[in-house]
C-alpha cells in the first residue's frame, strides 16, 4: 500500500504551540518498524497550477513569496517561513500521488499529512494553508477528462468522507453548487469553525457523543450517501480528533469505536469497489502517545483491507 510523506519538511513553531509537529515523523516511523507492507514515498510538492485549480493566484502568491499579512497568519496558526510554504506544497502534492495511485489499480492509498479542509480559496485558517482534497480531486477529473479525450463525458464523481471532529468549512464552501463532488462531515456541533459551511450531508453531534450514538451518526451519513451519490473515488479524512483521548475534540469515542468507524469506511467503499485515498486530518491528544496510537490503528485497519483487496484481485 502506498502511502506518501513530507515530514522532514517542518516549520519552526513557538515554544508551547498545540500543533503537534512531531506526530508526523513519529508516525512515519512506527509504520516502517510495525508495517512493511506499506510503501512510503516522499510527497512531491503540488504544481501552482494545481493550486490554482482551487485557489485564488492572490492567495497562492502570498503563501509563497512570504507575503501573508499578520492576520492571515493568525487565522492559519502558524508564522510564515520558507518550510511552512514548502510543506504546504508537499501536503498537497502527497494527496495528489495518493489519489493517482489509488485510482489507478492501488484501490487504498494515503497521504500521511493532508486533510486541511479549513482551507478556503482565497485565505487558509486553523492549521489549514491550501486544502489538499479539493486540489486533489479537481487534478484527477482533469486527469480523467483529459484521458477520456472529451469533454462531454461525464466528470470523474468524487465522494469526500470527513471525519475529522471539526467541520471541513473549507472544504464544503469550495464543492457547494457542484454535482460532481458530495461531501458528507460528521463533526461536533459545538466545535471549530463557529461559522459552519453548508456540505450536502451535515450530520452534528452533541459534546461527549460516545461510540454507539456516533457510529450510528455515521451508518445515517452513508445511507445518505448511498442514496443521493455513486462516487468514483473517496477520499476518506480519518482524524483522531473524534476520540475520548484529544484535547479538541469534545467526544468520547473509545480506541474500538475509532476502529469500528474506520472498518465501517473500508467496508462501505470496498464493497462497491470505489478507491479510497485517505489523509490524516486532526489529531490533539492530551498525551501524543494517544493519537499515535489511534492514527497507527487506522493504518492498520487499512492495510487490512487493502490487502484483502488485492487478495481478491489476485485469484
């Protein structure tokens, strides 16, 4: 299974900042010691003309050249320097090379950043600099359109699963209107952003929500989505944040419902045979160890299916 990394590129952050930088390398490393199946690659970064494809010139412009004002910065959460543009490319361009290899016979394929779907067009906030998904899924239906020689044909249907505990604002302003993406959020009600964007399938949950009420608010999510979308791709955003362990995340979802929800995911794509690329998202464990713990459970969980996916394939 191929999964894409970029976290040797770092930005330096204040002492005491709650974004755990560290988790990434971290991760990176019990994957290679605990899973050899799966086959890490450096992200490349993500062309300006990808970038543009979502976001404003003014905007990318900004990001790259140092020029974001104090109050972008602010609304990011984090300063600006040359590693924090780099990586945002690269978290970028990692989701690009997962969502190219799972569609193209990998069925799973993950970007160990990436799910910063804060990100607006024209601005980035909480954490988020450029919103990877949406980049991500407009490159590959220009992949598919331009493979497919004509532009009558229908566009690639792309499905965004966010699971992540925060709303994907960002991502949800971007699709709204289009019919060619559907974008399903299960996130905490009371949660960050304050000023929720409208997804096609919004599904809010109350401080404290434990395993039962939430996989039942995801079984609700994808019989919606079921209903109303047949998706060609899902890009699945697998945060951590859900879990009784974060500090952000206001719920109460054990390590077994975390994995129930990731199995449920696989589950609900693989039986219908839709490639899955999955992003990290959030993840604030009072004690890192905790959010280590459930982000190297889900990659365990996909492996799995990935391998059974090929098992099949192969017979």
């Amino acid at each position: 299974m191929k999964v894409f990394y970029a976290d040797h590129f770092v930005l330096a952050l204040p002492a005491g900042h709650r974004f755990p930088m560290q988790k990434y390398a971290m991760l990176r490393e019990r994957l290679a010691a605990q899973m050899p199946a799966i086959y890490l690659q450096e992200a490349l970064p993500a062309s300006i003309d990808a970038l543009r494809m979502v976001h404003t010139p003014d905007y990318i412009d900004a990001v790259l050249n140092g020029t974001l004002g104090a109050a972008q910065q602010r609304e990011i959460g984090f300063p600006w320097s040359p590693g924090m543009a780099e990586r945002a490319c690269r978290s970028v361009g990692g989701t690009i090379l997962a969502a190219r290899a799972a569609l193209h016979g990998g069925m799973i394929a993950a970007n160990l950043a990436g799910g910063t779907h804060h990100a607006h067009p024209e601005r980035g906030s909480g954490f988020c600099v450029f919103n990877d998904v949406a980049v991500a899924a407009r490159q590959m239906q220009r992949e598919f359109a331009s493979s497919h020689g004509t532009p009558s044909r229908r566009a690639l249907q792309i499905a965004v699963i966010d699971l992540d505990v925060h709303q994907g604002d960002g991502t949800a302003a971007i699709f709204a209107g289009d019919e060619s993406v559907f974008t399903l959020s299960l996130h905490g009600a009371k949660n960050f952003p304050v000023r929720k964007q409208t997804s096609d399938c919004d599904i809010e949950l109350p401080d404290g929500c434990q395993d039962a009420h939430y996989l039942e608010a995801l079984a609700l999510g994808l019989g919606e989505l079921e209903r109303r979308f047949t998706p060609d791709l899902v890009f699945y955003l697998a945060g951590a944040d859900p879990h009784e362990g974060d500090r952000l995340g206001r719920l109460a979802v054990t390590d077994a419902g975390m994995e129930a929800r990731d199995r449920r995911v696989f589950d609900w794509a693989l039986q219908r045979l839709v490639p899955v690329v999955m992003v990290m998202a959030g993840g604030y464990g009072r004690d890192i160890e905790t959010t280590l713990r459930v982000q190297v459970n889900t990659y365990r969980v996909a492996l799995h299916y990935w391998q059974l996916q090929h098992s099949r394939q192969t017979r």
